[in-house]
C-alpha cells in the first residue's frame, strides 16, 4: 500500500487541455530558491504547490512582468521555515491569530489561482474550511481538474 507523504511540493503544468503534476526534488519543499526555480516560462505559467506536513499550504506562479505571486493558507505560522521565507520574500503580512480562536486566515495573494479558473472567493471558501492543508489543495485540484495527477504525485 502506498502512503501520501508528509510534507511534499509539486510543480503543476498546463499540458495541452489537460495539467502535468510532478513532484520536485526531495528538497524543494523546504528551499525556497529551489521553488523558485521551478517557475519556468512566462505568465500565466505552472504552479509550485508546497503541504508542509498537512499544517499549511504555500503557492507559488509567476505573474505578469516576471514577478512572483505567493500565497500561504494560514498567515498565522510564520515559525516555520518555508512560511517565513515566503511571507519575508514576497511581503506577505502575518496575520495575528488569538490563541483561542481556531481561525487560520490565509495570507498573500488569494487570485492566485484565479487565471486558471479558481475565483477569489472561491479559494477563500476552500481556505477558511475546517480542512487539513492537504485536502484545501486536493481540493482546488478537484476544481482546477488535476485531481488524478496530483493524487498521482503524492503517492510515496
């Protein structure tokens, strides 16, 4: 039996009419210029997808210009290191989360997916679930249309 691994980052490509979903190199979930330079070609361009052991989320694409895009599913956790890379590179403000409040706001740029035909409010939807990070990206998967692919991918 296969497991999904812990803590994994994929890089999701337009492929004709269909997406390609690749896992990155065994490092890529924890350094942030190895993600970076995954982001190949032009925008609107592939997408770097990080789970950091189901705790949170960060995406990555290019946006118009050359410049980066990054957003993070819950702006709250900043300790971790790949969150605080991301939100210190891009300047994504922290969000202050009281301790007895289970709300993790996402935090960064939350059109992030909307070119590939996730809305805003759609993906806010999905963020502010009661869901594990890995199913909020399974589940834009399941929206966006690369469930398989990234089922696929995760597989251990």
């Amino acid at each position: 039996m296969t497991e999904q691994l812990a803590s994994w980052a994929v890089l999701v490509t337009r492929a004709g009419t269909g997406w390609e979903v690749r896992r990155l190199a065994d490092h890529a979930d924890t350094e942030l210029p190895v993600l970076e330079r995954s982001l190949t070609g032009d925008w609107p361009g592939p997408f770097v997808v990080v789970v950091d052991t189901r705790l949170y989320f960060v995406a990555l694409t290019h946006g118009p210009g050359g410049m980066v895009r990054a957003m993070i599913s819950d702006g709250g956790l900043p300790e971790f290191l790949l969150a605080a890379e991301v939100m210190e590179r891009y300047g994504i403000e922290g969000v202050e989360v009281d301790a007895d409040d289970e709300e993790e706001p996402p935090a960064g740029d939350l059109d992030l997916f909307a070119d590939a035909g996730l809305p805003r409010a759609d993906l806010e939807q999905i963020l502010t679930a009661d869901l594990w990070a890995d199913e909020m990206v399974a589940e834009i998967a399941q929206r966006l249309g690369f469930a398989a692919e990234l089922a696929a991918a995760v597989r251990a």
